[in-house]
C-alpha cells in the first residue's frame, strides 16, 4: 500500500507527458458525478479496489460520454483474469481506492459520441483489454497494446524506456481507466477498441477474445512454437492451458503442462480437455529431481520452446520470497532460470505472466553461452489477433468452452475474488454476468452462488 501510494503522490508531483488523445485518470465516473456521470442520473454496480486483499461492490454512476469517439457499453459478461490478482495483491503501483477492476468484457452498444464510425445502438460487440489510437506507429503496425498515445504515465516511461497502451481497469500506471466489472463502461475511440460479435457466437465465447486467447495465442506465435516442436508450460491457469492447446493448434508434437502445490488440480483439469497433454507436478518430484532434469529425461536435451505463463510475484524459494516482501525484488527469476536452464541449446523461452520490475539472481550466464532466446512476449497486441480468432473459434478450431468452469453474478465479486484468489479446486476461467446478460448457452454452466 505504501509504495503504491508513494507512486500515486510521485506521479501527480511530476505530471503526465502529453502523448495522450483520451483523457487520463477517469478511472470511476464517481470521481466528479456532473462530469463524469451519464445526465440521466442512472446508477450502476461496479466493483471497486478497496485496497490490498480487498475489492467492493458498488453503486456508482453511468458513465457519460464525454469525448466524441467515446461508446458506452452495457456489459453483458466480463471475467476475472489471473493478473487481476496481482491487483488484488497491491503488486501494481498507482491503484487509488474507488478504481473500478476488469480488463476483460463485452456487451451491447448502449450510446456512442458523433464521430463513432461503423457501430451502432445495440450492436453487440467485445472490447480489447487495452486501448488502441489506430494511428500511431505501433497502431499501424497491429501492434496496439503499445499505442503511443493512450496513456501518459510518466513513471511507466521512466521505468520501461517506453509505455504500453492504456488498460482498461489495471491502475493510473496504464493511464487510469474504468474496468468493465461493472454494468456500465466507457470505451475510449469506440470504434476501434471494440469488435463487433456475429450472432452465432455466444458472448461466453466472444468475451475471451478480449484477453485470454489473444494473449495465449500471442504467447505461442510469438515466441515461435513450430511443426515439430516439444513445448513446455508454466502454469496450469486458463492462459496456461490456451497456450498448450494453441501450441497443439500450431503443431507442436508434444507439449507438458507444469505447475504444483494448492494448483496441481489443474494439471488433471487441463489433461481432461486435452487428453494428449502431458503433465508435471513440480511439488511431488522425487528427491533429487528437479523440473529441468525431468524435462531433459523426457526429451534429449530438453524442450524447444519454453513458455511462461505465471508471473513474477509467486516465489517458490525462501530466499525470493524474502527478497521481494523486503523490496530487494519485485520479480522472481525461479521460473525464467528453470526455462532457461530446460530448454535446448538456442531454445526459445517466452515471458507471458506479468513481469513488473527488477529480479535477482538472474543466470544470464546460461542465457548468454548456450544461445538461448528469451522474448518478452509484451502485452497482447489483440487488434493484430482478434479478427483471425473469431474465425478460428467459429471453424471450432479453438473452443474456449474447455476453460470455462464457472458462471457467478457482479453481486457476489467480492466472495467470487476470494475463492479465485484460493485457486478454489475446479475454478478455472469464470463468467460474470450482469443484469443484462442472456441466459448461459447451451454446453456452458449454469449460475453458481458464493454466498454463505
């Protein structure tokens, strides 16, 4: 809490840079009603960070329209997403209490500004998780979630050498902008963070387009899974397990799904909707091994591709653990050393898991001598993906459906976070609906209540 509070106070101090097209820092409409606030006075539920370990539901305004390419959206589904928990956790600087969560949503088109193109009232539609101008150098090389021109945080520009693009729901340090796990969103030029959904396509498969399966597939193409290739994955959670199916999909011959402790159920889990998928439990190796020496028994010299599907705030050792609670880290490198020291000679490892800072004891003497890749697969640049996934989801060549387990009510996200935070045994990927969500599609699950 302090240090993300000190961040807050540093960034006001110094000021946003200039970039930005859409204005910064709305990050509830409650901040200030008369502007922010739709006219009508109409109220939403919205979930809200309340500090570390803590979200809230609740009733805050509409949002208004307050720039010409802006679209308000009737959330109709949304879903909470493994780096909603470094949130969750107080890890990402610039979180202020009243930040309304959710990077992940789609609905229908409520209103919209005068210079919103190609859309209209009740179009059903899912929205990038980051926001895009169209028109900057990135933008016009798909590469929109490092647009030039959403978001104005100048620590992140201090820290990185560069910024990504604003991100819905995730911090003033991504530029500050309402989530959409809540009834109501704005979405910032409309008209090109947002993808209209055919009818066919249920949104409890249309919603994932805005994260997950971009960011799974990215992971794969990115890092260079190939025809032929032994692939290992780190972490068994939904990005986890797209990523092994998706390496499957890009021919990969054999893949292994790797995790362990409180999440060595999804190991199972994943094997029973992808019943060619291998499997380690890293906490029940026999003495003596260790998850690169496992790896190399399996294959002469190890993968070909590694990649990384977990985060650097989980430590597994005691000396990072205490590392990062003192502030000498942010990141761990356990897992990156692993991958590096697992994969072939002039392997490729891929970093998808947010990584937010500075790690220790990094062994770049492995990266260096024996040629090995690592690429930072970046945030997803969903613009590049999206089009080509739909039409992958609606071929039936990629069915989200394997992930989803759950589908609860925005009235119990505060017990829902809770259990997601457990890795509750069979919660794998969630659907949260609102009250103006349709009934769940066929093969996908029915309401399930977390209260007491």
């Amino acid at each position: 809490m302090a240090t993300t509070q000190a961040a807050s106070l540093l960034e006001k101090a110094v000021g946003h840079d200039d970039n930005a097209i859409t204005q910064q820092d709305i990050t509830n409409p409650a901040q200030e009603r008369g502007k922010y606030g739709d006219p009508s006075g109409e109220k939403m539920k919205a979930l809200t960070w309340n500090g570390k370990y803590s979200v809230k539901l609740v009733e805050t305004p509409k949002p208004a329209i307050i720039e010409p390419r802006d679209v308000i959206l009737k959330v109709t589904g949304s879903t909470i997403c493994g780096s909603d928990l470094h949130l969750y956790h107080g890890t990402i600087i610039e979180l202020e209490k009243g930040d309304i969560l959710g990077h992940e949503f789609c609905g229908h088109v409520d209103s919209m500004g005068p210079e919103v193109k190609g859309l209209k009232k009740g179009d059903r539609v899912v929205a990038s998780f980051h926001m895009a101008c169209g028109e900057c150098m990135y933008c016009k090389r798909k590469l929109s979630s490092q647009c030039e021109r959403t978001n104005s945080n100048t620590i992140e520009n201090a820290m990185y050498g560069g910024r990504t693009a604003g991100l819905f729901g995730y911090s003033h340090f991504t530029g500050g902008f309402a989530g959409g796990q809540a009834e109501y969103v704005r979405v910032p030029i409309g008209d090109v963070n947002l993808l209209k959904l055919p009818d066919d396509v249920p949104d409890e498969k249309g919603l994932y387009l805005s994260d997950v399966l971009a960011t799974s597939w990215n992971c794969v193409v990115d890092t260079g899974v190939k025809e032929g290739d032994f692939v290992a994955v780190w972490g068994g959670g939904p990005i986890g397990q797209m990523a092994a199916h998706m390496s499957f999909v890009n021919g990969a011959k054999r893949v292994v799904l790797i995790d362990g402790g409180p999440s060595a159920w999804r190991l199972d889990f994943a094997k029973s909707k992808i019943p060619k998928l291998e499997t380690m439990d890293y906490s029940k190796l026999p003495k003596g091994k260790t998850v690169t020496s496992t790896l190399k028994e399996m294959e002469h010299g190890g993968p070909d591709v590694a990649l990384e599907c977990v985060g650097g705030e989980y430590a597994k050792g005691w000396a990072h653990y205490f590392e990062t609670l003192l502030g000498a880290e942010t990141d761990t490198s356990e897992i990156v050393n692993e991958m590096i020291t697992s994969v072939k000679n002039f392997g490729r490892c891929g970093l998808t898991g947010d990584y937010v800072g500075y790690t220790n004891h990094f062994n770049i003497g492995a990266l260096m001598e024996r040629g090995i890749r690592l690429i930072g697969n970046g945030q997803s640049p969903v613009h590049m993906y999206w089009e080509h996934l739909l039409q992958l989801v609606m071929d039936g060549k990629i069915d989200p459906y394997i992930m989803l387990t759950h589908r609860v009510s925005i009235d119990e996200m505060e017990e829902v976070y809770q259990a997601f935070d457990k890795r509750q045994e069979g919660m794998q990927k969630i659907f949260v609906q609102t009250r103006f969500s349709d009934p769940p599609a066929e093969g996908t699950p029915a309401l399930t209540s977390f209260k007491n």
